[in-house]
C-alpha cells in the first residue's frame, strides 16, 4: 500500500480530475440520449493509461532538473523511493492499457492513439527548446475531450442537434471543448511555472513563459488565456444550446478562474499551489456538473 501511495503521488494520479471531466462532458453530448457504458468504461481506461504513461515519462525526463531544484528534489526518482526501471514499466503499462482501451473503441481512435502518446511524450522535452510548452501541455489535455468525442462518433461529422442546424460541415463541440482545455491548461501552467522561475533563469536549458517575460507579464498573460477560455465556454454553451444551470456553472467557473488571479500576485507566489490544485480542480468538476444538469432538465 505504500509503494501504490508513492506510485499514486509520484505520478500525480490525483491530477487525473483535470481532464477526465472534460472527456466525460464531450462524451455526453457526442451520445445524446443513448450513452453506452462500456464506451464510457473504454474512455476511462484511455483517460487513466494515457495520464500514467505519460506522468512517468515526464519523471524520467525531469529527473536531472528535479535532483537539483529544491521544489522537486523530493520527488519519486531523485529522492530513490522509486527506480528508474519502475518508472519505465509504468511507462508501458499505461501506454498499453490507452492503446487497449482505443483498440476497444473503434479503427480512428486505435490509429490516432500512437499519436496521442507521442504528444505527450514529446511535451516532456518541449521545456527544453520553447517557453510555449504550456500550450503542448494544454494540447495534450485537449486530446481527452477530442478523444471522447471520437470514442462515440468515430469521425468529426455534424451531429444534427448541434452543427446541424448551424449548416456547419463539421462538429465543432469538441473543438470548442479542446480550444477550452487548451488555454484553461496554459493559463494554469504558467501560474505554477512562476514558482520556479529562479531555478529556470539558472538553468540555460530550460525554457517557460515566466522565463521568457518576467513573472508579472507571465501573470497577465495567463489572465487573458482564462478570460478567452470563459468566452469560450461560452460559445459553447450557446452553440449546445445549453440553458440555466450551463451558465449558472459558467458564472462559477468564471469566479474560480478570476479567484486564482486575485490570490496570487507577482510579489507573492505562497499561494500558487492553493490555485493550481483547488482552484483548477473544482473548474471542470463544476462545468460537468453544469452540463449533467443542464441536460437533465431538458428530459
């Protein structure tokens, strides 16, 4: 039980609730009314493989700098609670149990999901040549929404009730979802980035936005990717045709992101964690939430 403890912690299990909302919301309108649980069973395994697979590359890839920060020296690897043998056989476990889960689903999402982990394999050395790998990062939690999507539909074709209606030629919901998670990820990343802005100046061959602009402009800039990811959100619930309870979750959603940014300020990052994991982790637990009711009303 201690080893899973560490496993758990080491490649941040917990950090699973970002995403996986997101997938469940797309997955929720790609179904409408005839949602199949074995699909949902299928996503989840991707969801949980994919997160691991890639939470463990990422500490094998960060190893030398998290030895040397004092942030990070305590994780899993540097701190020797776990090897790197370990690490990589969490690797494969999790790579394995995406590509099943996909192979479980249908020929699209087994043929993209190769590429699902290549984004997220090639994020952990993004730090290394640019300071926008916030975005790979929010790109990366973007495929969970696109996926789900995918895992029902099998293509990006008009789903009557939604693009239909719009005459758009194809189903923008899970880009909407996708271009949402994207920013709502960069905006937080670079948040949690500024902690370690002395460590990067440091270190010629890591690369952040924080580094690259100083962290009141690196603030300002995650404001703006929060504020287009509410406008965002809500285009979407417009396009959905979402009602009441949508936007009510919205206005929470918006007092989340906006909570963030009033507690941490350049010349005080003591409560970056508290944004980064409480802030964030009730987002897209609060907007399914939103969308769960919204549609139940609508029965």
């Amino acid at each position: 039980m201690k080893r899973l403890l560490v496993v758990a912690e080491s490649i941040k299990f917990s950090h699973t609730v970002f995403a996986l909302p997101f997938a469940i919301i797309a997955f929720l309108l790609a179904s409408g009314r005839s949602a199949d649980p074995r699909v949902l069973a299928a996503v989840l395994v991707c969801m949980v493989g994919a997160r691991t697979a890639a939470m463990a590359f990422n500490r094998l890839a960060d190893e030398e700098f998290d030895a040397r920060n004092p942030r990070t020296k305590g994780r899993a690897l540097p701190a020797g609670l776990l090897s790197r043998r370990f690490m990589w056989g969490m690797v494969l476990v999790g790579s394995s149990a995406l590509v099943a889960g996909a192979a479980a689903l249908n020929r699209t999402c087994l043929l993209l999901s190769p590429i699902a982990l290549a984004a997220v394999f090639v994020y952990s050395y993004s730090k290394r040549w640019t300071a926008l790998s916030h975005f790979l990062l929010g790109f990366c939690l973007a495929i969970a929404p696109c996926g789900a999507h995918l895992a029902v539909r099998a293509d990006l074709s008009p789903m009557p009730q939604y693009a239909g209606r719009l005459g758009l030629p194809f189903e923008a919901l899970p880009i909407l979802l996708g271009g949402a998670v994207v920013l709502w990820t960069a905006g937080f990343d670079i948040i949690y980035a500024c902690q370690d802005y002395e460590f990067d100046v440091g270190e010629p061959r890591l690369r952040s936005i924080p580094k690259a602009v100083g962290i009141p402009s690196a603030l300002a800039i995650s404001s703006l990717l929060h504020v287009l990811c509410a406008a965002i959100l809500a285009v979407l619930g417009l396009y959905a045709g979402f009602g009441a309870f949508y936007f009510a979750g919205w206005g929470l959603v918006c007092g989340l992101l906006a909570y963030q940014h009033i507690i941490v300020k350049a010349d005080d990052l003591s409560r970056a964690n508290e944004a980064f994991f409480a802030a964030n982790g009730l987002v897209s637990i609060v907007l399914l939430a939103a969308v769960v009711a919204d549609r139940a009303a609508s029965l």
